[in-house]
C-alpha cells in the first residue's frame, strides 16, 4: 500500500516525512533535478509548523530560525507604534525567520534516511487517473513513466496546473494588479536584526507599502509594492534598484543576494479531496503572504492528510474519513483567505471608501493607541480550529467563540490545538502525535486506550472527573465528563469517521 506526494517542496516534503513515520512507503515525485538553493522565498515558519518539523527530526530548524521581537509599523516616515511579541511560554518560538531553502535542504536530509520514501527526481507530472488507483503519468529526460499508487497527495504549487486539470479542479478567485519586488540583501544593520519594519505610504515609495524582515547571517528581506507595470531589468540596469535600497539602509555596504517579482493572489480550489488524491498547500489554495499563511496552512494540510491515510490504509477507518480532510482544510483555507484579503483590502484599497477608512485609520494610529488593532499589515499565521468539524465532539460547558483577537488563541477544547506543555511523559504534543491519546484527571478510568493523567486545572483548565480525546494531529476531539468505556469508545468512533450522504 503506497502514497504518491506529487511535488517535493517544503509542503509534500512534509508529508512524505509523516506518511513514512506512520510506517506508510511513499513515493515522492519531484520535477526538479536539483534544488534551487538561493532566494528566500517562503521565510517564517510558524510555532506549530515548527512543532511539526520537531516531531520529525529537524528541531534544528527552530534554533537556526531567526525570531524578531518587535514589530514597527510607520506612516509616510512617521512611526506610528511599535510592539513587543510575547513568547507564549512554550520552548519553541512563536516563528523563526529561515529561507525555504534551507528548510528544504534539512528536510532533504531527513528524506535520503528514510528507507520507506522513494525519491524520483526530474519527472514532470503531465496527467493523473483513477482507475481503482492513481496512475501518474510523468515526464522525464529519457522518457515518459508511470507511476502507480493506492492514494495521492497533490502538492504541485501554484503552477500545478496538469493535476488540477485532471482532478477536474480550478483556482478560482482573485490576482491582484500591483506587483511586489522582493529583494534579500546581506548587511550591517546594527538594531536591525530583531526587528520587523513595516511603511504604509514612504516618501521613498509613494502611495504603497514596504516590508522589511531580518534574517539569518546579517540578511534582510525587503518586500516593496510596486505598479503593475513594473520592470525589474530596466530599474536594475538604469541604477533605481540601488536608490530603492539606498533610500532604506542608507550608506551602509550591501550584497544583493536574491531578486525577484510576485503577483499576489487571492484563489481556491472548490475540492481539497477528489476521489484518492487530496490537494494540498499552494496547489489546493493560494493567499497573499502578509500574515506567513501560505507555507504554514500546507503543513497543516499535510499533517491532517498523513494521519487520515495511515489509519485508511492500516484498515483502523474507513475511506470516507478522507472527506474529512476536504471538510477541514478547507474550511482552514477560506478563513486564511477571508484574513488575507482583508489585509489586502487595506494595504491596497479597491475603493474611494477602502482608502478613506485606511487614511482615518493610519490618521488616528499616530495618536490614539485605541486605533492601533485596526492597522491590517497582516495577521500571523495561526492554526484553524475544527471546532465543527463531523470529527468532534462538541462540549456544551465549552462553546467555540470564534476567531481570538491577533496574537491569541482560544481556550482548549474540542476542536483546538492542545497547548505545548509538558506532562511526565513528555511534551504532550509529541504523545499525542503516536496516535490516539485519552488525557485523564484523577480517579477516571482509561477504557483501556493509552492515556496520560493530567491535573485539575492546569494549561488545560481540565475539571475534575474529565477526560480529554486528543487526535494524531494533536487536536482536541473530545471532552467527556466522568465517561464510561462506551463514551470513550463512541468519542473514539466519531474522530475517525465521517458521515456519509
């Protein structure tokens, strides 16, 4: 029984690496022959895509990451506010700044150690059916091949145009028209390295923004919105790159490490699972990168993939699980979508009504802190909660109040991401990620499932006589008051099933 991961980023690297640690053999099909090792792309990784990396192996992606502290957000060349991040009392940060890169790179190594992955470079995926199971058809410099497997995972990107073709399956919504240049440079910043910058309207790039992230080995990544008709060949050869960077670090020497142009978009696919392929990260959606969603939600999407197909292929589930999978993330995938565009809509208004509200806005942030939650230059990645997920239980006594404010998370309960704590054992996310896992207070019986008892109280806010159901994924699925084996059981049933019709 075998997976194919069509695409070998960060996103079906992942997924490789988790579909292997369940025992599953995967083949990772990638259509690059070797890795492209410069350019920043996809740089801050958030704490629980890093918790995930942990799990694996690659904890040393947390520790080369570089974390900011402070966020300072200007208008014209005015700041406006700054803020000091929170830790959130875990022993990973809250994000790290690291090229995909180098992620790539450490996933890479965890890959050739891994005797169920099957790595098969420089094939192109040009179609895919379902005739009882998927068949790849792939392109290669000595020919076409094929490969056969029991279930696919799609993380092709962007440009995964062949397999959504075949899937039956478009990415609808919205681009963008202004264009955004992203340039890394190495330099000497001193004060720099621990901080983030960001520009609503500088003298030196009127009428659109400016970003700027520190990152490992003394590099910055500066991201400029520029018109849609912008050309990077010209403003390089003419000397108006060198001003552009001139205009922000000053005399300072400076290497130009990577360049390049994107065009942001808002799009999503309609089906993240269609029959035995499920769609993943860039492939099954596509967000503007204000906020790190894009690179975070493909994790997130692999992780809840692998533990769905292990339990299918080992027979612990039925097929109709894998609806879950669509139902989850894709309900993941219009919320990031709904947190973006509004980012969007205020970094670049559609409207005379858009630009009024952001001018009152960026206006009154100079003055009146009360103002400073309205200024939208993106809400950092977070994970999604499956508080209505079919595969939860829900709590009456602990009701799901919605979207937290930015920078919070809601209190534990069904369908929330367990906190990282730890418990003797262990850290309980590293437990529950072995499959899965009842959390007793004192007194209440396990019903024979492997357990770990937690206090009254504590990180979890845990009651007396209760037990908690935690998924693979380490998802909340269930809170049962003084439950018997019945009640465990039938809480069990509902996290790996999904109601069919």
């Amino acid at each position: 029984m075998t997976v194919a991961v069509l695409g070998g980023g960060p996103v079906g690297q992942t997924a490789a690496l988790l579909l292997a640690r369940w025992g599953v053999p995967v083949v990772l099909v990638d259509e690059h022959e070797v890795r492209d090792p410069v350019g920043s792309k996809a740089i801050c990784q958030q704490r629980d895509t890093l918790d995930v990396w942990a799990s694996l192996g690659a904890g040393c992606l947390a520790e080369e990451g570089l974390t900011w502290t402070t966020a300072r957000t200007f208008h014209h060349d005015t700041e406006l506010f700054s803020l000091k991040l929170p830790d959130g009392g875990s022993a990973l940060p809250p994000f790290v700044n690291l090229s995909q890169a180098r992620v790539e790179e450490v996933l890479d190594g965890l890959i050739a150690r891994q005797p169920l992955i099957d790595v098969r470079r420089g094939h192109r995926v040009r179609d895919l059916t379902q005739p009882g199971r998927v068949v790849v058809e792939c392109h290669t410099a000595d020919g076409p091949r094929r490969i056969e497997a029991d279930y696919a995972i799609a993380c092709t990107g962007a440009r995964g145009d062949a397999v959504r073709r075949a899937l039956g399956q478009r990415l609808d919504g919205v681009s963008f028209r202004d264009l955004f240049l992203i340039c890394d440079i190495r330099a000497d910043l001193p004060g720099w390295a621990a901080e983030r910058r960001f520009w609503f309207d500088p003298p030196w790039n009127p009428g659109r923004q400016v970003l700027i992230h520190p990152c490992p080995d003394s590099q910055f990544r500066i991201d400029w919105q520029v018109p849609a008709d912008y050309d990077l060949a010209a403003e390089e050869s003419g000397g108006a790159m060198e001003a552009r960077i001139r205009a922000i670090i000053g005399a300072a020497p400076y290497e130009v490490v990577w360049r390049s142009v994107y065009r942001f978009h808002t799009r999503l696919v309609p089906r993240m699972r269609v029959g035995r392929v499920l769609l993943a990260g860039d492939c099954a959606h596509l967000v503007a990168p204000f906020g790190a969603r894009g690179l975070n939600s493909g994790v997130a999407d692999a992780e809840n993939a692998a533990w769905k197909l292990a339990r299918v292929l080992r027979g612990d589930a039925g097929e109709e699980l894998l609806e879950s999978y669509h139902t989850e993330r894709h309900a993941a995938a219009v919320e990031n979508a709904a947190v973006t565009t509004a980012t969007m809509d205020f970094l670049v208004p559609q409207d005379d009504e858009q630009h009024r509200r952001r001018l009152d806005v960026l206006t009154r942030a100079a003055h009146d802190p009360a103002a400073y939650e309205q200024v939208d230059s993106g809400r950092l990645a977070e994970p999604f909660w499956y508080a209505d997920s079919p595969l939860t239980t829900p709590d009456p006594g602990r009701p799901f109040a919605g979207r937290p404010p930015r920078g919070a998370v809601p209190p534990p309960g069904p369908g929330i991401l367990l906190p990282d704590v730890t418990v003797p054992g262990g850290r309980l996310r590293e437990l529950a990620r072995q499959g899965f896992l009842l959390l007793t207070t004192p007194g209440v019986d396990s019903a024979g499932m492997r357990s770990v008892e937690i206090p009254v109280g504590g990180a979890l806010g845990a009651r007396p006589g209760e037990a908690w159901l935690v998924r693979p994924d380490a998802y909340v699925a269930a809170v049962l008051d003084r439950p018997a084996p019945d009640d465990v059981t039938a809480a069990v049933r509902r996290g790996t099933s999904f109601p069919q019709g």
